[in-house]
C-alpha cells in the first residue's frame, strides 16, 4: 500500500461530514478538468463484462478525459475487449501473486493514470452520468468521496446494443429494479441524514462496487488493502474516514448489478468475518474489537505520543507506566526524542543521555512502545491521537473518560485540564485523527490549528482532580507500581518486619471488617540489583560492551 499522497488544500471548510456546504456544478452544464480512471476488477464472466464496457461507451463525460481500466484477475480464457466499449479502454493482466477483489482493485489502482479514482463491478451497467456526477464533487472538493446508488436487476438488458438503446432514449433511471439493494446502507443513510449528520461510523456507508476518490486522498489513505479478498471495501472506507474524507451519496450515479441479488452480493461480511479479521485492522465498531485479543490488534484505538527529550527517567516511568497500566488497553505509545543520538555517543554515562538510555532499555521489550525522533502529525490509521506531557501522570479511568466524552460530543479536540489549571496549554489533548487531518489542508499560517479542529469537528474539555491527573513533578523520584500479578503478591505477616507493620483499614462495606493491606516483598539489596540490571540492558540497547562486576558497585 502506498502512502506517497498527500491531499490537496482545501478553499472550504466542511463541519464533521455536513457536504451540504459544498456546492458542484450541474450536471452537463460545466467545463471538466480532471482526468477520470474507471477501474473494473473482473474474473471471467465476459458477456456482463460486455455490457458493462457498452454501459460506459455512451457517458455525458468527455471521453478524452476519462478511462477505463480492466485488471483480469487470472481469468480463463483470458478477458477481451468488445466492439462497443469507450474509445479510451484497456485490459491488464493482474500479476501471479496475489488474487482476488482487494488485489484486482489495488493494482487498477497503480495501472492507472487518471486525478480521479472510480470503482465498478464488471456484473454492472450504470447510467449515462454515472461517471460525471461523481466527478462534479471532487472538482469541488478534494476530500470528497463519492457513493454512487447500487440497485440490482435481474431482467433487462441483455445485450450491449439493448444498453446503448436505453442510455440514449435516456430512459437508464428507469431501467428494472427488483427492488434488491444493500439494506445496511440505505439504514445508514436515513439514518444519518444522507451523512450529513454521520458519527464515526460513517465509513460503513462505502462501497467500492460504485465509489470515486481524489488519487492524492486515495494514497494518503493508503490505498486499498490488496491482501483482502473480502471486506476490502469495509476497510479501506474506514480508513478514508480516518484520512478526513467527506462522503457524499451520489443518487444521480446509479449503477445495476445484472442477475440475482443473491445474499452474499447484498450483506456485509459474516460476523466471524469481522470479528476474526476486520476487527484486527479496524479498532471500530467496539463490539467486534473486544473480542479481539489483544496481541491480534494491528491498529489501536488510540495512538499516544510523549514527547521525553530531556526528561528524567523516574519522571518518564511515571507517566509512562501510568499510561500502560489504565484501563484502556487498546493503545500504542510513542516515545519522542533523539534516540539515533543516543547511540552515537557511547561514552556518554552520565545526564540526559544516560536517562534516555535507561528509558530505551526498560521498554525495549514493551510491544506497545515505540520510539521515533519526530512526533507524528496524526494518529492515522487510529482514530484518535494523544498528546500527553510527560509532566503529567493519567489516573486509571483517565484515558477511557476522554474517550467516553469525545464520542459522546463528537469531538474533534478534547481536552483535559486540572481543575486549578489555568493555562490553556498545559493539558492532554485527545485528537480525533480525521479532524486534525482535515484541519491541516486548510489551517492558515496565522491560525492556532486546535481553533480550526474546533471550527471542523468541535471541542469539548474537561477538568480533572488529582486522581485524574497528577502533576508528577512533584512526585519525580517515586514512579508509579506496577500492577502486580495475582500469584506473585504475599500476605505481609502478622508479625512486624523490619520494613514496617502490615496497614489494616476498613473495608468500606460498613461491617466494620478490616481488610489486609497487599504487597510485594522486598529482597534484600532490591535496589541495586535493579540498577545494576537497568545498566545492563542500557548497555545491550547501544551496543556497547557490558562493564565488569565491581564488587563496590561503581562503573
């Protein structure tokens, strides 16, 4: 998958998925620009591949302006181009490899040379404006992604000459219908206000059997996922959604599938299907991601940054660990700094070189970290990105109330404050990834881009007590405790050790019943083996050959 695009700027500011703020041209009463690829992915089926090819001959767009691109997916005998098919039309061969509609759809992609992007299935006809009413909104708006109406027909035509009859009595709107269509999307669209009013699962609406993108917005996102045979087009929706695409429903691009409407052709993927494998590579709908171990999730939920430059260790275990150990498991974190600088100074043991070493050895084994020189500009492909000072230490609950009241809000920015704090920037910010992507191609020079995420998709803060959030410097040189396992925690003894007498309190069930206090016990010399283990695995990270014992302990 390519991630070599970058969209366009944007002139107009479009709220959350509101695209009535756009306004295209009319249909047949303007002057096209851009070049339009239509790609058709096809295996066998050569006489509905014909009337597909005789459907798109007869278009109100210019035909020197758009082609059409058929990618053979192993098909035998191979395909081939009828008579009656657009001036501008090929067949490429897709190569050994790969298969299926996820690859087909992925190398039509590459093969093709076209601004705009369009999608059809080779059972289809569609009608004569199929292609320029889709292409209107993305001479209008770069960040549109067209979803041309799916019907299906199981009569007429049955031949190219009969399609090219009906397209030029203009008589394709009324072409059979048996009525068969995809009933989760119209459910969407009713639903949604045709998506204007759509939450974060406005993706579901995508199909890519009738669908158009911008190339550049089609790379930023990633392009379509060619390892997917099945449920491509839930995927790759999800992740447009996420690189801030504005869908619209494009009813005057209508397109009929030719034959039964039978099950498999009008329902999502199973559910094992988006339980087993879509889940793995999409954190929503939340109901299929908690089933999901979580070693199996490839994309997290949430995609946290620190920024640690400078920062003393104690001080970045501390918020660190206070991040992995919330009740929000669903996440990654980044760790910014100059870690190439790092190992290029191996002799340097002492400062903030030493302090980033000891950090880069003690989550070196830690799946969820990461390290990078550079923050990232957004969380994609997660929906949402964390920014956390590394000053401030998050409560358990902490991350799974940010995200609670940002779903419940829509936010685009929110924001997490002390309840005393009053600098505006002080806080933990929780980005929603397709706002601040959005909220980047249009943000002036002289514009705070939080104030342009909030024009976009809204703001909500919050202010927090201490157990919320903790300013840790106050608290620098003690970390917090790691979560200790079940079957490696002991009684303390009734019996006072040296340590300190065992602490009882109240249980807090008003029976006046005390509880035991739990806790680790602490071998003799803890302290030093732990450092000594923390330099060794800083040893081991830079490459540097370990030091000698030193029965005295020095280096």
């Amino acid at each position: 998958m390519s991630h070599r695009g970058r969209v366009e700027r944007v002139a107009t500011r479009v709220f959350r998925n509101d695209w009535s703020a756009l306004t295209p041209p009319a249909t047949g009463r303007w002057t096209p620009e851009l070049t339009v690829s239509v790609i058709i992915p096809a295996r066998g089926g050569q006489e509905r591949l014909d009337l597909a090819l005789a459907s798109l001959s007869d278009q109100t767009y210019p035909e020197h302006l758009f082609e059409v691109v058929v990618v053979d997916d192993h098909s035998a005998p191979p395909l081939t181009l009828p008579d009656v098919r657009p001036r501008r039309c090929r067949v490429v061969a897709a190569p050994d490899g790969g298969w299926g509609a996820g690859y087909a759809r992925a190398y039509g992609a590459h093969a093709s040379t076209g601004d705009v992007l369009m999608w059809m299935d080779a059972d289809m006809v569609v009608c004569p404006e199929f292609v320029e009413a889709q292409a209107r909104w993305h001479h209008a708006h770069a960040e549109c992604v067209t979803l041309g109406r799916v019907r299906f027909s199981d009569t007429d035509p049955h031949e190219p000459d009969a399609v090219l009859a009906m397209a030029r009595a203009a008589d394709a709107q009324g072409a059979p219908d048996t009525g068969g269509r995809h009933d989760w999307i119209e459910h969407l669209l009713d639903q949604s206000d045709d998506l204007r009013d759509a939450d974060h699962l406005g993706f579901h609406a995508y199909l890519g059997a009738a669908a158009g993108v911008r190339r550049s917005l089609y790379e930023a996102a990633g392009g379509v996922d060619p390892d997917l045979d099945l449920g491509q087009d839930t995927e790759f929706g999800y992740r447009l959604w996420q690189a801030g695409a504005v869908m619209v429903p494009e009813r005057a691009a209508t397109a009929w599938h030719v034959g039964a409407a039978s099950t498999a052709r009008t329902r999502l993927p199973s559910e094992r299907f988006r339980t087993e494998v879509l889940a793995e590579l999409m954190p929503h709908p939340h109901a299929y991601r908690e089933r999901v171990p979580e070693a199996r999730r490839r994309t997290p939920l949430v995609h946290a940054v620190v920024d640690v430059a400078g920062a003393p260790y104690d001080l970045v275990r501390g918020c660190v660990d206070r991040l992995l150990g919330g009740t929000e498991t669903d996440l990654a974190v980044t760790l910014v700094a100059d870690w190439e600088g790092v190992g290029a100074a191996p002799g340097t043991f002492e400062g903030p070189q030493l302090d980033l070493r000891l950090i880069q050895a003690n989550y070196l084994r830690e799946p969820r970290i990461s390290f990078a020189a550079s923050a990232p500009r957004t969380g994609f492909p997660s929906p949402f990105l964390l920014q956390v000072p590394v000053a401030w230490g998050l409560g358990e609950l902490a991350l799974s109330r940010l995200l609670a009241s940002a779903e419940r809000a829509r936010a685009g920015l929110t924001e997490l404050f002390l309840a005393a704090s009053p600098t505006r920037d002080a806080g933990v910010r929780l980005w929603r990834t397709r706002a601040l992507a959005r909220a980047m191609r249009v943000c002036g020079e002289d514009e705070d881009l939080a104030d342009v995420v909030a024009e976009l998709h809204g703001r909500y803060r919050i202010h927090g007590g201490e157990g919320t959030l903790t300013d840790l410097t106050l608290h620098r040189s003690v970390p917090p405790p790691p979560r200790a396992a079940a079957d490696t925690l002991l009684p303390v003894p009734a019996d006072p050790e040296p340590d300190g007498p065992a602490e009882e309190g109240d249980d807090g069930t008003g029976t006046g019943r005390t509880r035991r206090r739990w806790r680790r016990p602490r071998p003799r010399g803890s302290v030093r083996a732990r450092l000594r283990g923390l330099w060794h695995r800083a040893c081991r990270a830079c490459g540097r050959q370990m030091p000698d014992d030193d029965p005295d302990g020095g280096t």
